[in-house]
C-alpha cells in the first residue's frame, strides 16, 4: 500500500508554511515569510506576525497543494504545529487546519514544532536510527533530546538555563548594527575574522557549574561579555574589530554546542546525532560538530539549509511518523499551547 501523504502548517513564529510529504519523499515545501515586517523592529513583533499569518494561510496551503498536484481530497492527513511559540500565531494555524480537518474529514495531529526540526532530517537521511541523540538549535531553543522513538518516546537531556544560542546571536547582532535576524550576518563575517581577538565565556563548561549542567547550555554571559568589550572600546574611541567579534563569538558558541552534543552521544550511547533548528544553518557550527563526529564516530546529520529554518515539511514529516506509527490523532477541540514540553510530542 502507497504510504500516506500528510500535508504539515507551521506558524509558531514568523513564517506560514504548508509542507506537504509521502513517506520521505517531499512532494511540497512552501513558505511565506513577515521577517521582513519585523526586521525595523529589531525581533519579531507577535501581532504583525499573526496578521501575516491570517493573510498568508490560504494562499500558502492552495501553493502547496497544486505544487504537488494534489487537491485536499488526496491528503490522508494533516498535521499542525501547536506548540511551542508565539500564542496568537499559533493559534492562526491551528484554527486554519483545523478548518481544512472538518472540511475534508482527515485526521489532525497537533505537533510539538521542536520534534519537527528533528523528524525533517528523515528527508534527507532516512529512517531514524533507534537511540539517536538530537540538539536543537533555533531562535527559542537550545537543547539536546534523546530520540528514543520519533512517535513515541523523546526525552529531555539538556537545556538552556537561559537565552537560546540564537538569542544570543540575534542580540549581539543588534549591538553590531546587523538588521534582525542577525544570526546570518554574523555567520558570513566570522569567515573574515580572527576567532582568538577576544574571549567569549563558555558557560556550564568548566568546575562545578559544568559538573552539576553537563548537557545544559548557558548562554547570557557571552551576550553581557561581549557587550562589555564592544562597550569599551567605544569608550576608548577605538573603532570595533566587527569580523574579530563574529569570529571570537562564532568560534566559542559552536565549540561549546558541538563539545556537549558529543559529550552526551557518549554517555548514552548514541551513534547518530541529528541538528536542526534555525540556528544549525550556522557554518561554524556545522564545522565543529562535522570534525567532532568525524572524530567520535559519530553520524552527524545535519538538514540542508532551507530546511533548517521553520518549514511546513518538518511538521508533515513528524504527522507521516504519528500516523505510521498508528498513534492517535488529536482530538478536533485540542488547543495550542505556546510553552509546550519538548517531550511531548502530540497533543491529546
Ligand atoms: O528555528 P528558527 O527558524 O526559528 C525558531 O523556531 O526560533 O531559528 C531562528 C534563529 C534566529 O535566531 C537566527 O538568527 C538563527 O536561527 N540563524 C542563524 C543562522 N541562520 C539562522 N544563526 C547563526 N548562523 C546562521 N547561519
Ligand atoms: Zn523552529
């Protein structure tokens, strides 16, 4: 029997997608994104992006389906991120599929977004080996997931004790002038620099902190330290080395994030490392966690860049595991929730 096709809406920030995938074939992958609504504002504004959301919905979903020839009729389900991020654009998607599951009479699944930039791997890499480990790296997260069973089992390894490595980018981008999201820029600059011009703290890394948070992540103190630096040399009516500072923060950031990633492959046993996240775009730390792997034997399997940001496939491929794992679909009146745990995969 032809494997079920699942179409995936995504709307937990600022893009409004609709994937749509068979098995791990890709069949749609369409995105509209309000970025550039936020960008004067320095970070995502909720409201502006909710509206966006409200616009692009329909035009996003019927792009995807005649992408892939398809009429509603032929998805044998839909999926939905319902959680984690921003309340009222989640809630733009998930009323909107939540439409299309009456409407065509298709079973729904309420997704934890997070889990989806795990499961989107699988269109590139294949089935999910048992006892995988997973780091995510986006604009809200920084955590490391054992995969025990994409549909059914996910545990929680590590996190971060307080802003995400994106954040952190995002914020110090804005010290350095860059529009939001600054992670990109600083990624293309700290090619042109030098990575030991300044010292960027590693938090959680060293003596007791780094005992008691082997696999947790901290990453405040590099925002102020750098801060600090740059606000010295203003100071001191010195011009600011802006690749010297990309490079430095680039450099640390990515060695802390592939040092614990590989750390906890080797505790628990795990071969397979999948990355995703907006944040696993980054070169620096695509490097890092390439040479560690090589190193450990360890399969690092890292999304190719369009689908490292939020997409609608990653929420269809994580609603085509559900539906082949024969896991119950959510009920029609499930709600969203914007502080979802990351282990929990489905809504009930
Ligand atoms: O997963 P994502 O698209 O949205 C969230 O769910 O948060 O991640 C967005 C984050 C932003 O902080 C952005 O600056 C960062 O990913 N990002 C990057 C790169 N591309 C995107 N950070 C560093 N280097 C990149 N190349
Ligand atoms: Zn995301």
């Amino acid at each position: 029997m032809a494997e079920p096709i699942i179409l995936g809406i995504e709307s937990t920030c600022d893009e409004t997608a609709a994937g749509i995938v068979q098995g791990n074939t890709l069949l749609a992958n369409v995105v509209a994104s309000s970025m550039d609504m936020h960008a004067r504002y320095g970070g995502v504004i909720p409201e502006i992006a909710s509206r966006a959301h409200a616009e692009a919905f329909v035009p996003v979903v019927q792009k995807a389906l005649e992408s892939a020839n398809l009429d509603l009729s032929d998805i044998d389900g839909i999926a939905v991120s319902a959680g984690p991020g921003l309340a009222g654009c989640l809630a733009v998607g998930v009323s909107g599929a939540k439409a299309l599951a009456l409407a065509a009479n298709k079973p729904i699944y309420g997704i934890n977004h997070v889990i989806g930039h795990i499961s989107v791997t699988q269109l590139q890499f294949g089935a999910i080996p048992e006892n995988a480990l997973a780091l995510i790296v986006s604009g809200g997260h920084t955590s490391l997931l054992q995969v025990k069973d994409i549909a059914r089992d996910v545990r929680i390894v590590g996190t971060t004790l307080d802003d995400a490595a994106g954040e952190c980018f995002d914020k110090i981008a804005r010290l350095l002038g860059f529009p939001y999201p600054g992670g990109p820029h600083i990624d293309r600059h700290a090619k042109l620099g030098d990575k030991n011009a300044l010292r960027v703290p590693q938090g959680l890394t060293k003596g007791n902190a780094g005992k008691q948070h082997p696999y947790d992540f901290s990453f405040s103190g590099v925002k102020t330290a750098v801060a600090r630096w740059i606000e010295q040399r203003q100071e001191q009516g010195e011009p600011i080395p802006v690749d010297d500072v990309c490079a430095s923060l680039a450099d640390s950031v990515a060695d802390v994030l592939s040092g614990k990633a590989m750390k906890a492959c080797k505790a628990l046993g795990s071969d397979t490392l999948i990355v995703g996240g907006g944040f696993s775009a980054n070169s620096q730390l695509r490097e890092a966690l390439l040479a560690k792997g090589k190193q450990q034997h360890v399969e690092v399997r890292l999304p190719r860049r369009e689908l490292c940001t939020d997409n609608g496939s990653m929420v269809a491929m994580l609603g085509s595991n559900l539906m082949n794992a024969g896991v119950e679909p959510s009920p029609l009146d499930f709600s969203i929730d914007s502080a979802m745990a990351l282990d929990q995969i489905v809504m009930h």
